[in-house]
C-alpha cells in the first residue's frame, strides 16, 4: 500500500477534494481515486473525507493507495505474422485492431497474449505480467513491425538502443491535405494533454522532446502519401506532430476532423521497417513490411479520384 501525503495549497483551497488529488496524482485515474476516498483511504487532518470535501489552505491530506490487482495475461493460440524469431528475439508484424499488451478494456485478443502461447511463456520478463518482452509499443489501429526480447538481456540491449536513438523506424501514412514541400520535419516537445487525458498533445513546457522528420512518396487531392523518419518514439507521436502542423492522419479518430473516414477503422499508418543491431551477435539487422491490404485499398481509391 501507497502513502502519500500533500498539503493543501491556496490554489486548491475550496476545490472538491476528487479535482484536487485527480490534479496532485495525475498518473492515476479519476475513478480509483474515487474509489480510494469512498472506500475511506483518504483523510483530511486525520479525518476521512467525502469526494465532495472541500479542503481548506493548510489541510493534510493523506492517501492510502491501495492499487488493484492487475490480472495475468493469458495464453491465447492467435495466429501471428512473424518475419524473424531466434533464441533472444522476434520480430512481429502487428496487424491494424491488435492491442500491444493487456489494459483495463483489453485483457484478450493482444499481441502479448499471442506471444505467450507461441513462445510457450519464454519472454523477458522485464515489462511485468501484462507486458513480457515488449521493448517498444505501437497504437492498437497502427499496423507493422515490432522487436519483441525472449529474455533479459535482449530486453536491456534492445531498450538501450531505442534509449539511443539508434533503432531505425520508418513509416508510411496518408495524412490530410497536399503538403507544400517535399521533405521536412517536425520538432516539439510531446506530453499529456492538459484537459484530455486519454489525448497527448504539443507543449511548450514540459513533456519530452520528439522529432519526425517526413518526405513526400505521392500527393492526391486532398491527401499526401508520406514516409516517415522516427528521431524518438513517444506516445502518438507522428499522430501529434503531423496534426499540429494541420495534417492530421487520414481516419484519425482523436487528432483528426469529426468527419471520420470509416472505411479505415483508424489512422492510416504504418510502421513499415525496422533497423537494430542484434543484441548477442552485433548484426545490424533490418526488416521491411509490405504495405497492408486497409492502406493500398486506399491509396488506389485517391488515385481513382
């Protein structure tokens, strides 16, 4: 169990007490901070408080954290499209729709899952129960290639070349619009967004710096086909960076128009190669993905047009 203390300060005072601790622990959500104050873990000056308390400047407040119990991850016999696999890795190509690792909504059906029964329980165990040997994620709608590590010391080596920048990641998207240049970049810092929190957004304090550089393959109308450079690997990145610059992804749902293109069933991108330096033989190796069948079906319904 967690304890955490905090003094209530002026710009909380008056606050209802679920606003202010949401405020002071955002890495938690909302509901099990609830859950924590109903549940009678949370006092103020030593008193249990209501969700609905008020705390005064001054007030002590302390939280008893009791996180939930996070459930196995199963074994499930899902096909997977592997394109390498040795003693110490393999690397996946993760089809649109599949969810990385088990979370809250998604506890079957996900990569991890899959890797589980097709490596009979042999990954690193360094991501804990719902993430065994998952280096580096990529959004459940985004398709494409993975390194996953068998074990420990592939995970360390792997994480500290994504640490480096060093992994090579190339992806193709449709985003909106019909850029003016061939080639650019952009660059800003990527954090939690500040009234969403289910959204990353641009900050321009705080947050952690990202870079993506992108080169025009084709324009339609409407659209540009792009390739695109990962400098970094943050949360949603080329979702957010491309959208900050009035291109959003083609089918994003969070980033993009309301007018959702639903043929896609989500942004269109692809994380089509993958470059590492193998972790126990030093062999730089690169992997490609051909394009799936959801991102050229669209491509020659823009040609068409």
């Amino acid at each position: 169990m967690e304890h955490l203390e905090f003094v209530c300060e002026a710009q909380n005072a008056g606050v209802r007490l679920d606003k202010v601790l949401a405020e002071k622990m955002p890495q938690q959500s909302r509901s099990l901070l609830v859950q924590q104050i109903n549940s009678g873990m949370v006092t103020i000056n030593g008193k249990p408080a209501l969700k609905s308390t008020k705390p005064k400047q001054g007030d002590v407040l302390v939280v008893q954290l009791q996180k939930p119990t996070e459930p196995q991850a199963e074994l499930e016999n899902i096909p997977l499209n592997i394109l390498y696999e040795d003693e110490c890795l393999l690397v996946v190509n993760k089809p649109k729709g599949m969810v990385v690792h088990p979370a809250p909504g998604n506890y079957s059906g996900t990569l991890v899952n899959a890797l589980l029964y097709h490596c009979a329980g042999s990954l690193s165990g360094i991501g804990g129960e719902l993430r065994p040997g998952i280096v580096h994620r990529i959004d459940k709608n985004t398709s494409g290639l993975l390194v996953v590590a068998k074990n420990d010391v592939a995970h360390n080596a792997l994480s500290e070349q994504m640490a480096a920048h060093s992994v090579q990641r190339t992806y193709q998207a449709v985003a909106y619009g019909k850029f003016k240049e061939d080639s650019g970049f952009v660059e800003g810092n990527i954090g939690r967004h500040k009234t969403d929190r289910k959204k990353m957004a641009l900050l321009s304090v705080g947050g952690k710096p990202a870079y993506t550089s992108w080169q025009v393959l084709e324009r339609y109308q409407g659209f540009t086909h792009l390739q695109l450079q990962l400098k970094t690997g943050r949360t949603h990145q080329i979702r957010v960076h491309l959208a900050s610059i009035g291109h959003p992804l083609a089918g994003d749902d969070v980033y993009g128009p309301k007018a959702v293109i639903h043929k896609l069933e989500g942004q269109c991108l692809h994380a089509k190669t993958l470059g590492f330096v193998h972790p126990k033989t030093g062999e730089f190796m690169k992997f490609d993905s051909p394009l799936p069948e959801y991102f050229t079906h669209f491509l020659q319904t823009l040609k068409k047009e």
